[in-house]
C-alpha cells in the first residue's frame, strides 16, 4: 500500500501533474520546465524530487544537462498504471492545451544560453 499512496499522492499536485504531461512530449531540463511552468527553479526542483521519488519519473547527467524524462513504470506496478493513463487523461484541458503549445518555443539553448 505504500507504493501506491507514494504515487498518489505525487500526483495530488496540479503543477506536478503538468509536469508529467510535459515529461510525455519530450525530455526536459530544470530551466525548460521553469521556464513552461512559470516557477521558481526550487518549486521545480522540488517537486521533480517527489515525482522521482514516486517512480514516476527518471533523470540522467549528460554534460552539463540534468534531463528528466518519465519511467518506464517497470518496478512499480502503481507508476505504469498511472503513466498509461495520464497519457490519455487530461489531453482536452485548456491548461495542458496551452502548455503543449508554448512547448515548441522552449529551448534550453535559448534559455540558459548555451
């Protein structure tokens, strides 16, 4: 039961939520899903802490990049349910909608200028 509370309760947060579904369209750094979110780089950073330690997602070091992408859900039977859902979940709201738009114009390059 604590596996599955763990992942609910990561998921109670509705910016957490949107990150899972920026997470479905690509991989991410911190300074992307600042800059999509309109947070502060702790708020992101922290929540991404819970999603991560959740199961619902991963991240890998390359250079000087953190990228973050989402699980495979493979050791917990709770995140591969939740993912596969949220893949079809939410996709008509307005604010997901909105997110994904302004997706394309996000660019870590032009942000952190590199």
């Amino acid at each position: 039961m604590r596996e599955f509370i763990k992942v609910m309760k990561a998921l109670s947060d509705p910016n957490r939520v949107k990150m899972v579904k920026l997470l479905q369209r690509r991989v991410m750094c911190v300074c992307e899903i600042q800059n999509a979110l309109g947070l502060a780089q702790s708020t992101v950073s922290k929540h991404l802490k819970i999603l991560e330690e959740a199961g619902l997602i991963t991240y890998l070091k390359e250079g000087p990049w953190v990228n973050y992408r989402l699980s495979d859900g493979g050791r917990n039977p709770y995140v591969s349910s939740m993912l596969g859902n949220l893949r079809h979940w939410l996709e008509d709201n307005a604010e997901v909608e909105a997110l994904v738009a302004r997706l394309s114009g996000i660019r870590r390059e032009t942000i952190c200028g590199t």
